[in-house]
C-alpha cells in the first residue's frame, strides 16, 4: 500500500464554531474518515488544535483571554474536553485512540525523542490511532507563537511528528484550498499551485506572515512544516478542512489542494 503511514494535521477553525464549541459534524466526520483509513491498514496519527479555544468557550469566557496562565488554564480544559468527544467518535467506530502531548524538549532531546518514536510504533503497530497536540499547558513556547520557538504551532508539530516516526504523508487540513499566488479574496484569479516540488525564494515570499490572509496559522508555519517534511523525504498536502472525505482522494493521488513533493526517502540516503 502507498502511504502506509500518515498524519493528518486539523486547525481550530475547522474543529469549533466562531463560539468556540466544538464543531461536532465535522469532527465527527474527521473522525470518520480517519477510522476508515485505519480499517484500510493504514497507520493513522492526528494533530488537531483547538484546546485553548474549547477551553476558552468552556470556562465561559467571552474571548480568547490575554495572559499566559490564563491561555494555559484554558489549554488544560480544552484538551480535556476535545479527547472526550474524539474518544467518544472513535469508540463509535470501532477504534482505539491514545493522547500524546509534546513540549519541545521531548523532541529536541535524542533520548526523549527516541522514547516517543518507540511509543508512536508501538501504537501504530497495534492499530491504535495517537491524537496529539503540544502541551499548551506546561510549554508557553506555542502558545506565544514566534517566541522561544521550539515547536512553535501544529504546523510545524505535525511535521516534526513526521519525521520522527517516518511518515510516507503528512496532510494539513486547513481553511484554505491549498498555496495561492496571492490572496484569492481579494484576488480572484490568484493561482492554486497543485504541485510544489522546491521552497524556492518565490514560493516562501508567497507565504507572508503568521495570522495574515491564509489563515489562522498562517501560510509561513505551512510551508517551514513542507521544508521539515520534504528534507525528511515525507510529502506534504495542504487541503482544506471543510471537507475531511477529500482524504481518500489525495491517498488515490488525486490534485487536491497543493502537494509538495519530497524527494524518494532512497534518494535521501
Ligand atoms: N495547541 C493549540 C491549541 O490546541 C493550537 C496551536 C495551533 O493552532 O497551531 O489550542
């Protein structure tokens, strides 16, 4: 089977309502789908966000609160809440799910890391699905995104998860339909790239900066995920979210999105 080993990548936008409640349709058809794979034989990792907004919502706040304990309080809520419902979804569909979260130490540090990959094969071995995000609450590096930057955001997490456990594919599902050649809102006849092979200086000047037009993590952590990815020899597929069924179709090889083309891991060595 091509692409035995993928990790599938959600933001918060396409996993909670503008309230901040989870969005429980399209989890569940994430949910869905991702249990599907998995009956296929694949080996399945998600990277889904949303703990500090879940939170957020949960504890009754009326937005996303200013200060660092306060996002972490949040964060610890939220992740709670999110792994009931996806255990809950999974459960209905028959599998297994296990919660991993990562501060940049564990990644970083040769003998931490290597525990993890042991830990993510284990799981993987035995046809559970491990559902991870960073440890918002003990790591203050991701939530201050752009500061201390170790992992930084799920962007760059789930490609970080991708190298380290040899992943044949990693999808970001994401609000938007993949790399553009400028904003497709105010420039309607901006270009989708289907196909991205090389990080030229032209492609990352496209990415502009964090929270700009491409969306809430901003095209820039997308395409640092594509250069850890592709040198680790993994591609990468920016997709949108809306639509979590386009899964099948990008593991058939159909142009969704914009895929970005990591030389053979063979070639690597
Ligand atoms: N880890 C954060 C959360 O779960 C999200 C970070 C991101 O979206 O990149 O709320």
């Amino acid at each position: 089977m091509n692409e035995k080993r993928l990790v599938v990548k959600v933001g918060t936008s396409t996993l909670t309502h503008s309230s901040g409640a989870l969005n429980l349709h399209s989890m569940e058809r994430l949910v869905r789908v991702l249990s599907d794979l998995s009956g296929e034989g694949r080996q399945v990792i998600l990277v889904t966000s949303g703990a500090i907004a879940v939170g957020t919502a949960r504890m009754g706040l009326e937005q996303r609160p200013d200060s660092l304990g306060m996002k972490q309080a949040a964060a610890a809520v939220g992740q709670c809440r999110m792994m009931h419902i996806y255990d809950k979804f999974f459960t209905e569909y028959n599998r297994t799910m296990a919660q991993i979260l990562l501060t940049g130490d564990d990644v970083e540090e040769p003998s931490r890391a290597e525990h993890l990959r042991r830990t993510f094969s284990a799981l993987l071995d035995i046809g559970v699905i491990p559902v991870v995000n960073e440890n918002d609450s003990v790591s203050s590096a991701e939530i201050e995104t752009g500061r201390h930057k170790v992992l930084g955001d799920n962007d760059t997490l789930s490609a970080i998860v991708a190298r380290l456990c040899g992943a044949d594919l990693l999808v970001l599902l994401s609000d938007i339909d993949g790399l553009y050649s400028a904003d497709p809102r105010a420039t309607p006849d901006a270009k989708l790239f289907r196909q991205v092979s090389e990080l030229t200086p032209e492609i990352l000047q496209m990415a502009g900066g964090a929270g700009s037009w491409q969306g809430t993590g901003g095209m820039a952590t997308k395409l640092s995920a594509a250069k850890i990815a592709m040198e680790a020899g993994c591609d990468m597929v920016i997709a949108n979210g809306a639509n979590p069924e386009a899964l099948y179709e990008i593991l058939e090889g159909k142009k969704i999105g914009t895929r970005f083309t990591a030389r053979k891991k063979e070639e690597l060595l």
